[in-house]
C-alpha cells in the first residue's frame, strides 16, 4: 500500500472529511430533490403491461396507488444509483481530497492528459512529491473481460511512454473501488494487471504488476487519504449527517405519492385508490 498521503501530502482529518462530504452530498440530495421528486409527472416510466400483475403479485400491492409508489420509488432508485457514482467521482474526490478530475477542460489544458492513454484515468491524485493516477470502479462487479483487456493496453501505454521516461512525476496507476474487499473482487482486476503467465498467455494482456495497484472498499479511502484507516468511515458520517438535514422532512414520502397521482404513466391503470385494470393497462400500452 502507498505510504503517501492525499492532496498535499498530508492526510486530511476527521472534521474536514465529515463536513466537506456533508456539504457535497447535501447538495446532491437537494438537487435530486427538485430535479426528480418536485419537478412534476414522470412521463418516460417504460411500462410493461406484462409484468406489472407479476410485481403486483410478487410485492403483495392492491392499490393503482400502491403499484404506482413501487414503480416509481423503483425507477428513481435506478437514477440514484447513477447519481451516487457521478457525485464520488465528479464532487467529492475533487472537491473534499483534491483530486483533478480528468474532465474535458482538464484533459485539454493539461498536457499530457489529452492523450489517448489517459482515457481510462479519472482522477490525478496529488502526493506533495508526486502524482498518482487513479482510475475508479463502482464495485467489484463493474468491469468485464473486455473491459479489463482495455484498461491493460491503456495502462501498459502510460507506463511505457509516461511512468517510465519520466521517474519520479508518478508514483503508480491506482484502480480504485469505492466498495468491496480484495476477497470479492471479480478475477477481471487480476487480468488488468496480468497478475499470472497464464492470464497473460490466455488473455494477451502484459504484466503491470509493479505500476498498477486495486484497491477496494477501506484500502481505497486508505490509500486516498494517505493511510488513515478511518477515512471511509468519516465519509459515511458526512453522508449520514447530509441525510438527516434532508430526512427531517416528511415531504419526501408527499412528494412520492403526488408524482403518482399526476403521473400519465399511470392514468390507465384505474381510478385512483382502486385495483389495476390488466386488460385497460395492455390496450393503453399496445393497443
């Protein structure tokens, strides 16, 4: 593991993490909140005329109004789950580690990360006497085969023409997962670095095992924030505090229930309150 710290070699503490997390994701629950829960109708829900009976079965709903909560409360969380990786890799990392984030305007200001190599690199992070590269992963799922075969050929390219011409500007290429352990992680992370002949052979990948590292769950926050074992659990805080400041509404459950009651998604289901009409749902949907 890296004995470096974040940001500006220092490792960031407790009060900062929590506040800066809070702030960050308070912004993004505040901002989910207008854009997706006061905005109005959801008119794009794909409905499935099919299989609405089945999940009405399945969840034990008896009302259009109940059905409708369920859908969209699941079609949100869809939008949530997007969000969430949008606001650790594009706010937090930025603006509570002080990573650059490997935008459009940062890789065409910055030279050399306009380059093609650097495609799969989201974040600079700085060390005070170096850099490191760092490409971020959602889970232990969240890259396949060919997945892993890209990231190989991009990381073998930066080393070749950037790590090694260069000693001493980069420390080493990080693939970092926001959650997990080692023990969880797909093989996939293994093939990006050609950790084995036999991967390598099989999979025509290169041996970057001295400049690519995966971290996962609490080794990544570690790693971040220059080896304090504590930083994911700082970052929790700081988002639990955001989501009470938020949760003491009771308007979040109102403004469900409203986007069911204006929805056009649902209007051929019934009469409010009453059970689904199957047979009007189909003819609305497929004619």
């Amino acid at each position: 593991m890296s004995d470096v710290s974040a940001a500006d070699g220092t490792p960031l503490a407790r009060d900062t993490i929590v506040a800066g997390t809070a702030d960050v994701v308070g912004w993004w629950l505040e901002n989910r909140q207008a854009k997706k829960l006061a905005a109005g109708a959801k008119e794009t829900i794909n409905i499935n005329p099919f299989l609405l009976p089945l999940i009405a079965g399945l969840h034990g709903t008896d009302t259009v109004e109940e059905l409708g909560e369920l859908l969209i409360d699941a079609h949100l969380i869809g939008g949530h789950n997007t969000g969430f990786g949008k606001l650790f890799d594009e706010k937090l990392l930025p603006q509570v580690f002080g990573t650059s984030k490997l935008d459009k305007t940062f890789r065409a200001k910055t030279a050399p990360y306009s380059q093609s190599a650097f495609n799969d690199i989201d974040h600079v992070v700085h060390r005070g006497d170096h850099d490191d590269l760092l490409s971020l992963k959602a889970s232990p799922w969240t890259i396949n085969l060919g997945g892993a075969r890209d990231l190989n050929t991009s990381f073998a390219d930066i080393r070749l023409h950037h790590i090694n011409p260069y000693p001493g500007k980069y420390g080493e290429i990080a693939v970092g997962v926001l959650t997990g352990t080692a023990s969880t992680l797909t093989d996939k992370y293994q093939i990006l670095r050609g950790e084995t002949p036999a991967q390598r052979k099989k999979h025509d990948v290169t041996d970057l095992t001295d400049t690519v590292t995966v971290y996962a769950g609490r080794e990544f926050w570690t790693w971040l924030n220059g080896g304090e074992s504590a930083t994911q659990d700082w970052v929790l805080e700081g988002v639990l505090t955001a989501s009470r400041r938020i949760g003491e509404s009771n308007a979040q459950r109102n403004s469900i229930k409203e986007l069911v009651r204006s929805s056009a998604a649902f209007r051929a289901l019934g009469a409010q309150g009453d059970a689904p009409d199957w047979a009007g749902v189909l003819r609305k949907v497929n004619g």
